[in-house]
C-alpha cells in the first residue's frame, strides 16, 4: 500500500458473478467487514487486471470501501492481461467485446455490491468511460472517470449520478477541446485537471505516472465518494 492507504484489515477473494446472458467471470473482491462505508466496482484499463489496478482496489479498500473488480476480459479469456508495451493488442481485445455484453457484467457487480449499501462505478483508461456510462445504465450513487478517451463519443447519454473527471492538460487522447465538450455538455459536474500529466497518471507501473497528480486524484475522489455516498445512505435510512 501506499500513502493513500490507511492502517484498516482487509480481506481479498476472488468470487464469480454470472452475468444476465449466463457467462459466468471472476471479480475481486477486497472486503473490510464492519467498517465499510458502501462498495466501489472498479472498473480496469484495456490492459486487464492488472497489479495497478489491484493496488488501486487495495487503496479504496484502505479509506473504508468494499470494492469489486470485474474481470471483463473473461468474455475472452479468463485471466487475460495484456503488457503495457503492447496497446494495439490490448485496444483490439477491449473494442472486441459487444458493449451490451461489458454492461451486463457491470450490472452484475453492481447488483452484487448492493449488499453493503451505497454504490460508486470508478474507472480508469476504457474503464473510465465505462463508469461514466454506468451512471446512466444503472441506478449507483456516483461515479468516477480517470481519463476515459471515449467519453466524448457518449455525450448523449444523460448521467443520472453526479460524476467526478479527472483528466491530464497532456494526454494526446483527450484534447483541450474534448474536456471544454464534456464540461459545455454537463456544467455541473466537477472536472480536475492536471498540469503536466498525460494519460495513465495514476498508474504507478507506467513511465507516464505523476505522482502528485495521482496523490491528488485519489484524495480528491475519495472526498467525492465520501460525500455522495454518505448522503445516500443517510437518505436511504430516512423515515
């Protein structure tokens, strides 16, 4: 763990899910028991379940969330990661599987998450444009997007939950103009951006890692979900 983290036990497994259309795919499950506040279903990069993204789990776990990890790729091949070094393949393989397949297999992770009360859909890279179509697929208390570059093709779909951006001024993924698009198209959701930061800045396993930038994302998503989720789940125990 890192500084992000704080001193709380946790426990990991992996579980299976079975999807709407019966495919059966693994999720991590890192789970704090009494502690927790709600659930996070982490959404992972084209690169699969990668060690980042099973640290970035550990991280949210660490700051008092149950959080889910869907395996995607298992639609391909159960397991399946991708190196770094080679996103063709990685991009190929994402762009692969039918989108109403991938929303099937969220939808079960977030109905499954439901259990422990709130629930956010936090993405990064592919997965953050999947957690921003999950705020409008699926009834969760917010959601989180670490530089999704597709975002700008779903502008049409109207969020129903406040959701949180968080984009580098340097990632030639998303330009100037896409971020000025997404925040003309919805004025009142928080957009962050980081100087000198390009894409996968909080991927600590890649050269393109800031650490400042990803020490500020993560503090200021955790505040976001603090937030949300706690309103929601005082609401929810209104009489």
């Amino acid at each position: 763990m890192t500084s992000n983290d704080m001193n709380l036990d946790f426990t990991h497994e992996v579980r299976q899910l079975t999807a709407e259309d019966g495919h059966l795919f693994n999720v991590d499950v890192f789970n704090i028991g009494d502690h927790c506040k709600g659930s996070i279903v982490l959404l992972q990069e084209i690169f699969g379940i990668t060690e980042n993204i099973l640290h970035q789990a550990k991280s949210f776990c660490g700051r008092g969330y149950q959080v889910l990890v869907p395996h995607i790729f298992d639609r391909i091949q159960p397991h399946t990661i991708i190196d770094y070094e080679n996103a063709t393949a990685a991009l190929e393989t994402a762009q692969s599987i039918p989108i109403e397949q991938i929303r099937m297999d969220i939808s079960s992770a977030v109905n499954s998450a439901k259990s422990k009360g709130p629930v956010s859909v936090v993405g990064f890279c592919w997965g953050g444009s999947l957690a921003f179509l999950s705020a409008n697929w699926f009834e969760i208390d917010c959601a989180v997007a670490y530089y999704g570059s597709r975002i700008k093709r779903f502008l049409n779909r109207e969020p129903g939950s406040e959701v949180l951006f968080h984009f580098g001024d340097q990632d030639p993924s998303i330009t100037a103009d896409d971020v000025k698009q997404i925040a003309e198209t919805f004025p009142k959701l928080p957009i962050f951006i980081y100087p000198g930061s390009g894409h996968a800045f909080a991927n600590q396993d890649r050269p393109s890692y800031v650490s400042n930038s990803a020490n500020s994302a993560f503090e200021r998503t955790v505040s976001f979900l603090d937030d949300h989720m706690a309103l929601s789940d005082n609401e929810s125990h209104e009489d």
